[in-house]
C-alpha cells in the first residue's frame, strides 16, 4: 500500500514583492522517486528550502510523518530524516574527499573512527573511494556532485532532496548518478525528490513528476503524462 512520507499542503512563500509559492500542495509517496521541474525561476528551490527549513514558508503545512514541521530550526528537520543537496555544490574545498564526509558523519557516529569508517563504505557507494585522499578542490564537477551526495546521506535521511545535482554534467556521468540515485532509492529505501531540468534523466528514474510554473503547481502525474502536458511543453520544453 502507497503511504505519504510527507505532505506538503497550501504552502505560501513571499519574498517582498514575490509570490514564490503559490499554495502548493502534494504527497511523496515513501519509497517514490518524485522529479520537479520548471522554468528558472519557478520556485523549485525555494520549496526545498521551505521544506528543510532554511526559509520557512508564510503559510501552509509540511506534514513529516505526521508531524508539522513548519517553522522547526533545519537542525531538527535534518534529524527528523530529512537531507538536501544545494544548487550550487558545497564540499570544503580544502578538505579530503574523505574528510569532507567523514565530518558530516560525525553528526551520527560516536568516534572519530567510526566516522571514518562510515565516511570510507559511503564513498565506495558514490564510487569516490579512489579519491579518499583527493582534496574536494581538486575534484572534477561529476565527482564533486558526488561527494555531496555522499556528504547528504551521511545523515542517514528517509527523504533525499537533490536540487540540479547533474547540472553541466556529460552524459555518461548523468547516467552514473542515475544509477546511484537508482540504488539509494531501491537498496537504502530512500524517498527522493529530484530537481532537474534534464528531462531525459528524470523521466527515466521518477515515478511522478511534479511540474512548477511561477510558483504554482502546473501539474502532477506519471513522467509520460505529465511530458505530454500542453502547458509544459509550452512552458518548460520551450515548444512555440
Ligand atoms: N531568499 C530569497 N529572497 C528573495 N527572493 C528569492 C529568495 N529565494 C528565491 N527568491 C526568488 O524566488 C523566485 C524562485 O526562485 P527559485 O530559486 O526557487 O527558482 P528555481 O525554480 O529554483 O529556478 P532555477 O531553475 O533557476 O534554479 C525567483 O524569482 C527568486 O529570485
Ligand atoms: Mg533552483
């Protein structure tokens, strides 16, 4: 039976002048690969945000398990089960590859050692474990994106929010990360919600796609439907 894992109800977010969410509403199903797309600007960071908190929303709900988790510190969000890649790739560039997720493992681990240890299987996963001892500066793009997904699940999250992770990425290595983002989703359980404005890449892993336009939600539905939708294709495909 299909369950929601979170529940996004009528969330608002203004910015100023900006209505950057407009009441949107929709279920993760647990164990669900959910893509968002949208035209720059769309408001699909903004509702990562406001779903781990960074920038809460004016209104709504963001029901967690069952739990409202508007305007919780994105600490708690976090510790809930809840991690997100950003935009724009942040590792600490003047650490190790393994460092760089070593630290992020402190958060759940009782030791140095054992963060290390934990650090080392998770870059085996990413397929980073020959680049332990890389400074993350000296990584290419792929295997930046790579350590920060590494880094995110060190939180050992129910949900994995990843926000254009495959941005300026070939496509071998798009597939790579499919396959990885694949095998979190169908070997560690992890529910995910993918930004990307690769169309190709989300309909090949999503299950439904949810579709943003100036805020609002375009529509929801199966990856097959929702390319067919005449909005998105106006408004996202950029067909006249
Ligand atoms: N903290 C903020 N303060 C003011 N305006 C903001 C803030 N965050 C986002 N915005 C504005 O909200 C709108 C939606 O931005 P958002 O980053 O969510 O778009 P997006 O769909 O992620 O676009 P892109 O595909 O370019 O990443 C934009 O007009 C942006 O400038
Ligand atoms: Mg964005």
């Amino acid at each position: 039976m299909s369950r929601a894992i979170l529940k996004v109800e009528n969330v608002d977010q203004r910015f100023a002048g900006l209505h950057a969410l407009k009441s949107v509403s929709f279920e993760l199903v647990e164990g669900e690969i959910l893509g968002i797309i949208g035209p720059n600007g769309a408001g699909k960071s903004t509702l990562f945000n406001a779903i781990i908190g960074t920038v809460p929303p004016v209104s709504g709900a963001i029901h967690f398990e069952g739990k409202n988790v508007v305007g919780w510190p994105t600490h708690r969000i976090a510790a809930l089960g809840i991690a997100k890649t950003s935009q724009t790739v942040q590792v600490f560039d003047e650490m190790t590859a393994l460092d760089n997720v070593a630290v992020a493992a402190l958060l759940s681990t009782a030791s140095v050692a054992a963060a290390r240890a934990a650090a080392r299987e998770e870059l085996e996963f990413w397929g980073l474990q020959g680049h332990a001892g890389t400074l993350a500066q000296d990584l290419p793009l792929a295997q930046r994106s790579l350590l920060e997904l590494a880094r995110a699940m060190m939180l050992r999250p129910r949900i994995l929010m990843v926000d254009e992770v495959m941005a300026g990425l070939n496509e071998i290595e798009v597939d790579d990360i499919l396959d990885r983002l694949m095998r979190v989703n169908k070997e560690r359980g992890v529910s995910l919600m993918v930004i990307e404005h690769n169309m190709r890449a989300l309909m090949k892993i999503s299950s439904q796609i949810l579709a943003l336009d100036y805020g609002a939600v375009l529509t929801l539905g199966k990856p097959e439907e929702v390319s067919r939708h005449k909005r998105v294709i106006e408004a996202y495909l950029g067909v006249e």
